[in-house]
C-alpha cells in the first residue's frame, strides 16, 4: 500500500497550471492513460500486464488480480471493434476511449480528451468539507450522483475506479486530493507511485 505522506509529497510537488494545461491540448490523454499498463509498449495491455501495473504502483495481490480480471474482460471487446474476440482478452490503447462507460464524470469526452470544466464540477458539487478534496462519503455521493438508470456495468465500473483510487490514494486524513485526481486522469499519478515504490524497495535492500 502507498503511504499517505508519500502522496502528500507528490501532491505538493504537481505544477497544477502546468500539468491543466497539458491534459487541456493533448488530443487524447485517456490514451495517455491506459499506456502506464502497456507494460511492453506493444500497444496492448493484456491482464497480466494489467496485474503488473496495479503492483508497480502499490496494489494488493487482490486488488491487482481483480481488476486486471475487471478491466481487461470489460475493455478488450471494445477496443478491438471488427476483430474476433481474444481469450486473452488484449486492450488496444489506441482505442480506449471506445471503451468508457457510462455513468461517470464526463472528465473525459467521447473522443478521450480531458474537459476542465468537468473535473472542476467534481469539487464544486460535491467537495463539501473541503474545497480541494473530496471525504470518502463525498466522493459515495458523487458516485451515487452520476449513475444513469439502469447502467449497471457503468456503476460497477465507476465505483471500482474510484474506490481503488481512494485505497491507494487517501492522505492520512481520508482524504483525495485534487491534485492526485488531476494527475490520475493523464497517468502521471501512477508513473510516480511507480517510481516511488521502487525506490522504497531499493532502499529496504540496501
């Protein structure tokens, strides 16, 4: 598990400005995104590419094991339209923004393009006890918000990637902070959790 004050420190760390600015122009961040788990850069990320991502950045066995089951058994058919399905059940990265479901933030477009407007509603709506993070009840309630009638697989998506989020994430106060919501949406939260447990590790070797 990652420790909370190690996400403080890349908290205080992010340029906000800058890394807004970055997600605003960048065609297609979602892509972005999904390539952390290409763990092999070939351009498909199959389940145990998947599992190996969620261990880089501090997931349990458990945790990794679910949702590379979740993740690719959702994703793959989708983001290989027209071709027969796999059994290993590959993601195309460069098709992933097919594969967003239903009933969540609308951070990302259609097209997988990161829309400020709407990462900002997610503090403005629902950021009650503070005006930069969201309490775990908040972020149930947001969830709960952007559910969309009879979206089952949205909601079960939604809460999973949220939930994970929260696990890994949470200062020691409970809290998800903007800034580690913000760097999620592009991937460069998880390229940091990568490098600092891997450091970690290389210091308890030491």
């Amino acid at each position: 598990m990652v420790s909370s004050s190690k996400s403080e420190d890349f908290q205080d760390g992010v340029d906000g400005d800058s890394l807004r600015s970055t997600m605003a122009t960048d065609q297609n961040v979602l892509q972005k995104h999904a390539a952390f788990f290409d763990r092999n850069h070939d351009g498909l990320v199959y389940p145990w590419e998947t599992f190996q991502g969620f261990r880089a950045i501090g997931a349990g066995y458990l945790l990794s094991m679910a949702g590379a089951v979740f993740i690719n058994l959702s994703l793959s058919g989708t983001t290989r339209p027209g071709k027969f399905p796999s059994l290993l059940f590959p993601i195309e990265v460069k098709n992933i923004q097919m594969g967003k479901h239903g009933s969540d933030s609308g951070v990302y477009d259609s097209e997988g393009r990161f829309i400020p407007s709407k990462f900002d509603e997610i503090f403005s709506k629902y950021a009650r006890t503070h005006t930069n993070a969201l309490t775990s009840d908040e972020l149930m309630a947001m969830l709960k918000s952007n559910r969309e009638p009879k979206d089952y697989k949205g909601w079960i998506g939604s809460w999973t990637e949220w939930k994970a989020l929260y696990t890994l994430c949470k200062d020691e106060n409970g809290l998800l902070r903007r800034e580690t919501i913000k760097a999620v949406y592009d991937g460069s939260l998880f390229e940091h959790l990568e490098r600092e447990r891997a450091a970690a590790k290389a210091k308890a070797t030491a």
